[in-house]
C-alpha cells in the first residue's frame, strides 16, 4: 500500500501558485498524512516540467520541522514516463552499484480534495540525506544547467567560463565551498595527461565516479552526463562524489516519452571528466572491469524483471485511477518495452566492451 498524503492550499494561494509556473516563491500550505497535520510550504518544482499538465512539487515543512527525517521533499508526477516507474529503478539501480542516490517511494496526492494520482517522492540531497546516511559534513553542489559539464567551456554558448562554478547552484556548505569546487574543475581541466593517475585521486573518488558511469551508460540518461547529479564533497576525505537526480529518462524512453535507440550512448559516455579519467589506462581497465560486472549481474533482465514486475502489480491499481493516465494498455506494456531495451542494451555494451578493456 502506498502513502496519501493529503495537501490543501487554500484557494487564494492557489491562484497565486497558478499564476506564474516559473516563479519558485512558494505558497503556504497543509499537508495531512496518517491523521496528522503539516504546516508546509509548497512550490512547483522542474524546468520543462512545470508546463505539464500533472504538476510536480518540491515541499517544505516548517511544523513540525521535519517529515520522515527530511525537512523537504520533493513530489513527481512522472508525468512524460508511461510507467511511471523509471526514476525509481534508476536510482535503485545506481544505489545497487554503490553509488550514493537519493531514496524515492510512490505515493499518492490529493489537493483540496482532488485525487491528483501516483507520484514519485525523491529525497532530498542536503544536509538531512548525509545525516541519514552517518556521512561525514561536507558540500552539496546541484548541476541546474549544463555548464556542469565539467568543463572550462560553457555548454551554453562554447565560450571560455566566466567563473568555473558556472552551472552549480549550493544547495549546502560554507564559504569554502565554491572555491573547492572551481578548484575541482580547474585541476580536472588542467593536471597534465603524465600526472593525471597519481593527482585526480586528491579531488575525485575515482572508483564511485566510474561505478556511477557505468549505471548512467546502462541506463542511457543522456542529460545526466552534464545535468541532473548532485555534488557531494566529504569533508574528511576532500573528495567529490557524484549523486543521480531525475532518472525517468532511461530504460528505453527519453526525456519526452518517446522510445530511446539502445545505441544513443556509447560506451565511453560524455562530458570532459569522463574523457580525461578514461584516457588513464588504469582507470579505463577498471572501468571496463566494473561494466563487464555490472552487464553480468545487475543490466540484466533476469535482475531486474521481479523488480520490474513487482513494482508494476503495486502500481496498476492506482493508475487506473490517476486521471492523468489515459491509456492503461500503454502502461500495461511498459515492462516488454524495458526487457527489450536492455536485452539490446546490453548485447550494445557487451560488444564495445574492447573499446575500454
């Protein structure tokens, strides 16, 4: 059974938040889950996404403070994913290779009264998530454009950066953390081709960075390269790792709905990181060795079908009656369009698996 949670805005607040779907001020609210109430705040969350018709949330909560120990969450329609299950197996997936991710879990929304259907609940990534976690403190950098390339180079215009924390947006630290992170950037950029195995080591957790490669190439998040992660630096150790965000765009569908070719995105991936940490030998083997892993054990159908279908049998029922789903054949197909697409995944991966080994 799913969580309900029951939200009401009042009328006047609602106009207010209907008003402008780009504005990120937000409305005050109620949200009542299990007979007990919240005092939140509430705003549309997204880019593209907010033009939907199912709008997603991000919720704060101010009494109590905190909401199964978060002080904010975030609430997704799913509304381009015919399944509606993506960005839940995705971010499983990525947890399943040792990467850090985000929790999720559906759940079902009512506004003033109006069952608005199945959403996708996504923790958030700050303070809480490494608390939750027993992480030690450190920065939290989200990539909102796709000037997180990594990059000295804008993506947007291909000019130099005016600054090298262009694209990132701190969601959490102190007033050291934007100078770690343009020092990230700088050296990722600028440590010579001879020094890159032994200096990449001080910035960078090489070994989560090539296992959240590996999860992002299977899963064929093409944004995700340069979009759509989190940054989290350990203070105790000084090294970054990066976080999934917003996965719905995988599995055989695209960030529109539409079906995905399983040859999109090569083996290699993108974005300059990538391309300087696969240029070591080293670290390519290691990568290669991680993938032939990951394609024997986790990208498989076998794997991933009881997750698949189990996730699917809970769903069903309320689907039918998120009065945005119109077409329960299409969802109901939504499972052969994941095997297939990973069965040629796979078979795509296995056979450029010389290029990195």
């Amino acid at each position: 059974m799913f969580p309900s949670y029951d939200l009401f805005i009042h009328p006047m607040y609602l106009v207010e938040l209907r008003k402008d779907v780009w504005s990120d001020e937000p409305v005050p609210a109620k949200l009542t889950y299990q007979k007990r109430k919240y005092d939140i705040d509430v705003v549309y969350r997204g880019s593209h996404i907010r033009k939907f018709e199912k709008k997603s949330y991000h919720v704060m909560f101010h009494k109590p403070k905190f909401f199964q120990g978060a002080h904010e969450i975030h609430l997704n329609s799913e509304f381009k994913d015919p399944s509606l299950m993506r960005n839940k197996l995705s971010l499983d997936f990525f947890h399943d290779l040792g990467v850090l991710s985000p929790n999720s879990k559906h759940v079902l929304v009512t506004i003033n009264g109006r069952f608005q259907g199945v959403y996708l609940q996504l923790e958030s990534v700050d303070q809480d998530f490494l608390r939750n976690r027993n992480l030690p403190n450190g920065s939290i950098s989200y990539a909102v454009d796709d000037d997180a390339n990594f990059s000295l180079i804008s993506e947007l215009d291909e000019d130099i950066k005016t600054t090298l924390s262009a694209g990132y947006e701190l969601k959490y630290g102190d007033e050291y953390s934007e100078e770690h992170l343009c020092d990230l950037v700088y050296n990722i950029n600028t440590i010579s081709r001879a020094e890159y195995e032994k200096e990449i080591v001080k910035y960078i957790d090489v070994e989560k960075y090539l296992r959240w490669l590996t999860a992002i190439v299977c899963t064929s998040n093409f944004d995700g390269f340069v979009h759509n992660y989190a940054l989290y630096r350990n203070d105790e150790t000084g090294l970054y790792e990066i976080i999934p965000w917003d996965y719905d765009a995988t599995w055989g569908r695209d960030v529109h709905g539409r079906l995905l070719e399983h040859d999109y995105i090569r083996i290699q991936g993108y974005n300059t990181l990538s391309a300087r940490l696969l240029d070591v030998p080293s670290f390519r083997k290691r990568y290669g060795e991680i993938m032939k892993e990951t394609l024997a054990h986790q990208f498989t159908v076998s794997y991933m079908k009881p997750k698949i279908e189990a996730l699917h049998a809970l769903l069903r029922p309320h689907v039918l009656r998120d009065p945005y789903v119109s077409d329960i054949a299409v969802f109901d197909g939504e499972p052969q369009v994941m095997y297939e697409f990973i069965e040629k995944r796979s078979s795509f991966l296995q056979q450029h698996l010389k290029e990195i080994l």
